[in-house]
DNA sequence: CTCCTAAATAGAAATAGTTTCTATTTAATA
DNA sequence: TATTAAATAGAAACTATTTCTATTTAGGAG
C-alpha cells in the first residue's frame, strides 16, 4: 500500500478511502469494469457515486497503478499494471479469470517506420489462458 | 465492384445501393465513424437511417470487405481492408489522413505460449504517419 | 492541533453512441 | 412475374459515460 501511495502522491492524488478499497479490488489480479466496481464499493461505503469511480479509476490508470484492458463488449476493463515506472509493456489476460500480466518484449518499441509509415504508436493485447486455470 | 459483389455474395449479403454507395466511400481508404457515414450518405438518399448504416458496417466487416479500426474515443472506426481471404493480419493506419495499410508479419501467429498462458487471440494496431502525408 | 485549499465526492441530470422494434420495401432467385 | 429472405426507415429504447453543482475531505502550512 505504501507503493500505492507513493504513486498518487507523486501524481497530486490524494489517498482516499475509495482509492484504497479500489486498490485492494484490483489486488486480486483480476479485471473490472466500472459499475463492477461500483457494486462491490456500494457494499463496503454507504454512500458511493458511480462518476466517482470513473473518474478515479482513470485517476488510478493516469499514476500508472491501473492500466486500461480491452475487450470486445462496449465496456471498459481495468487491471492492476504491475509494471515498474515508465517502461514499454503491454498485458495479456486470462479469458477465464481475467488475470493480468505484463509482456516487456516489444517487437515495435525500436522501431521507426513500418510500409512506408512512421511510426507513432502501437496497441496490443493478448488474450489467452493463465497457468492456473490452465491447470484445473 | 464485381470483387465486393463476390464477396457479399458468399456471404448471402445482398448487392444494394446503400452498400455500394458506403463501399464507395471506403474505397478512398479513409476510416469512417458510423456517423460519418450517415452523413455522407444523407447528401445521396433522401432517406437514410442510422441504424441501417451501423448494420451494414457490420455486414461488411463479416464478410471481410472492412476492419473494424480502433481509437481513444467512444466511437467505431472502420476502413477498408484489403487482405485476400482469411489471412491473418493487423492495420497500420495514418493518424493524419486515416489512411489503413495491411500488417501481415505477425510475431504471435505461430505463438502458441507466453509467460505461461496459452494464446487464445491478440489485438493488434499500429497508428503512425503515412508516406503521402510526410511528404507534405 | 487548527486552518486552509485543492482535490474528491454524491447525486441528479444530460449526453452520446448504439441497439431494438415494427412495418414497409427491395434484390435476387425460380 | 411471383416469391421470399434480406434490407430498410423511423421511432423509441437502452447503456455506458460525462457533466454539473453543491458539499465534504485529505493533507500540508502555520
Ligand atoms: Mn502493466
Ligand atoms: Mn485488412
Ligand atoms: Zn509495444
Ligand atoms: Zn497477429
């Protein structure tokens, strides 16, 4: 948790009660969506908004302590990016469980230009089946 | 033409003003939004429905004319994919004119572990510049 | 500890993008 | 030409997300 909230403050985000319990969701390796979380948070505050967790979880994902997952349905996924800093990664994710994890090697951080365009940026993710639920 | 007609065919689409008139569209190898489209296609039919432009969007991605595209925002992209059949590929498209290229090198096509998970499926998308608009 | 302020929050309302539904029309085949 | 599955428009519904406003709170300064 201190690493948590070494990461917000070095963001300006203060380390509130909803982030903690956000947090402590995501430490589970698993991926949510937005009103996911919102239902779980309901249960442990009495009062708790839905834009709040929007707006905190793209908080989260802004100091690098989530990053977005994408899935084929019109919602949006988040995970825990356990990733260290600013260092190139990308995620792939269990289909079964949603457990995340971070793939360093990156065939197109170094390079430049591809079919005659220069290139800006890239986004990539795996879906796949993780040893655990491989082996049940 | 006769090639998209061939291809709807296949599919028991069938060959309508609507789709010939949004295939056009695509042919200047430019991404659209659904909306974009609606709005194009306003100026040619007087009648003209949204919902009927989101479904043959979807139609013809079934049957391999278009690619769905994605980007930050909210919205659907789509642009015209080239690739014969069923070959497995990615898309490079321009950030500044929206033009899409074919990927076919696949680094994870004949992947069949990483990091302990079974690949199951990987999204991939590259965004850069083209040559047409670094020549500029 | 107390005060201060920027940041965080809830709740209501608005928005944007997409989908569903129903009745009508049309493309493609026999 | 007749037939029929597929396509269509338009209205309405839906869902995920965002905006707005007023209130509260975390964390630093004194
Ligand atoms: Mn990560
Ligand atoms: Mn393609
Ligand atoms: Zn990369
Ligand atoms: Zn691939």
């Amino acid at each position: 948790m201190q690493y948590f909230m070494a990461k917000l403050k070095l963001h300006n985000l203060k380390f509130t009660p909803r982030r903690i319990a956000i947090i402590q969701l995501f430490l589970s390796n698993n991926i949510f969506t937005p009103e996911e979380i919102w239902n779980r948070l309901k249960k442990q505050f009495k009062k708790c908004g839905l834009p709040g967790v929007y707006r905190n979880l793209e908080s989260l994902v802004e100091c690098g302590i989530l990053a977005k997952i994408h899935k084929i349905d019109r919602k949006r996924y988040y995970g825990l990016c356990s990733a260290k800093e600013n260092i190139h990664h990308h995620h792939i994710i269990c289909l079964q469980c949603g457990k995340v994890d971070d793939i360093s090697d990156c065939f197109f951080e170094k390079k430049e230009t591809i079919k005659g365009y220069k290139l800006i940026s890239h986004y990539i993710q795996l879906n796949g089946i993780c040893e655990g639920c491989l082996n049940k």
